[in-house]
C-alpha cells in the first residue's frame, strides 16, 4: 500500500482532488485497515475512486467503511505496542439505519439529520444531505463540492500553470488516463487561483468539481422515498 500525502492508497499515482472520483480521508478518522500491514487506520490516506473499485481487497475497504459509517460510536480492539490487545473508543458517522439495499449499493440514513450515505458494493460511499437526495429524486446528476483544494503538487509547474485546462494539468501529473471518464462524460469545472512556494514544494490553489457517477438505482430509490419523507426536526436531534 502507498501511504505518501497525495499519493493514492491502491495504485501509488498522484490523486487530485475532485469529489466522487478522488478524496481522502481525515487523519482523525478511526477506519480500520486491516489489509495494511504497515498501518493501523485509513485515515490521512487519498485514493482514486476507481482504485478501491478494482483493488482486489475492496470488500474489506468496504466492511470497515461501513463499520465506521453506521456507528455513533463504539470499541476497536488494537493491538499496542507492548503486543497486546487494547480497547478503544472511537467515534463513527452515525449513519445507523440502512433504508436500501440496492443492486449498485446500500444506502443508510441518520436518525437525527436529514442526510444519507450511499455505500456502493465496490466499496466508496457518497454522503448525500437533503438538498443533494432531492437533486437525485428529480432525475438530476449531482454536482460534486466545488470548493478551493490547497495541493501540494509533486513537481514546480511554474507560471505556465496559470494558462492549462484541465487537461494540461493532468499530462503535466502523468494522471490523464485515471480522469478520462470524468474529463469526457462528466463536465469538469476546473479553476486555478494561484500558486505558490511552501518548504515542501509548489502548492496549488484551484476548484474543480465534476458531476458524482452515481448508478441509476439510488436515483431512482430517492424519487420514491422522498416523496413521503418527514424532514427530521432539529429540535428532535
Ligand atoms: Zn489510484
């Protein structure tokens, strides 16, 4: 496995940040990885969607996703550095009740807050807030988070950078092939901000969003559940 900042976990290639197709994980994030023989947790990792999807261990990925996603906490043995067992703590998502299962996936649903999580059988998950299930219910593709990513980039591009599309940016992190699909079926807003020097190399500030892949099946799930679903009321959080 590959544990360098902005290098994927499964394949070892740069991983540029757009969601549904490229994220990372929070260094704080107590998900288990008991197929990394050289770490305890997944946190702090980055990924290609598409990697977990083929890594041939994704079923695993996806059982201490979900062991995480749908607690609101709970306790993990670890085993110390004395070579004991020890228990911990830890803290999940909370998303505790599974209100599909579907061919492409299963979805569960907070009992305190209007927000989803779909765990594709592959092994990523999407979390879905009301205005994005609502998006998906109306039959339309859902944009990915559009905010500034601040990225440390693995060579000095320079000013040229200030001039690439999207494209350009890609050849120039040798990463085009693993973003092809996003680049030709998935509308990619890309924006560069600027650039800049830090002690660990170039660091670029740019938005980039793209629509999620989500399988028709979660589409089609939210048109049906949404229509006689009560919004949770604060209050009762
Ligand atoms: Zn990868």
């Amino acid at each position: 496995m590959f544990h360098e900042r902005y290098s994927c976990h499964f394949c070892g290639r740069f991983v540029l940040e757009v969601e549904g197709w490229a994220e990372s994980t929070q260094p704080y994030h107590q998900i288990l990885a008991p197929w990394d023989d050289e770490a305890t947790f997944f946190g702090g990792a980055s990924y290609h969607l598409a990697c977990l999807r083929s890594f041939d261990r994704h079923a695993e990925v996806r059982r201490e996703f979900l062991a995480w996603i749908t607690v609101t906490r709970d306790t993990i043995s670890l085993m110390g550095t004395d070579g004991l067992q020890h228990e911990s703590t830890r803290t999940g998502l909370g998303f505790t009740e599974r209100v599909a299962v579907l061919a492409s996936g299963e979805i569960y649903e907070s009992p305190r807050f209007d927000r989803w999580v779909f765990v594709e059988s592959a092994g990523p998950f999407h979390i879905l807030d009301l205005e994005r299930a609502e998006t998906l219910g109306r039959g339309e593709r859902l944009r990915g988070n559009d905010g500034v990513h601040s990225q440390l980039l693995p060579a000095d591009p320079g000013k040229r950078i200030e001039k690439w599309d999207l494209p350009a940016l890609l050849d120039f992190l040798q990463i085009r092939d693993l973003y092809q699909g996003l680049l030709d079926d998935y509308a990619p807003n890309y924006r560069f901000f600027e650039g800049g020097h830090s002690r660990a190399g170039y660091v670029a500030d740019y938005s980039l969003s793209a629509y999620i892949p989500l399988p028709d099946d979660v589409t089609t799930f939210f048109a049906g559940y949404l229509r006689d679903y009560v919004p949770k009321r604060l209050e009762d959080a």
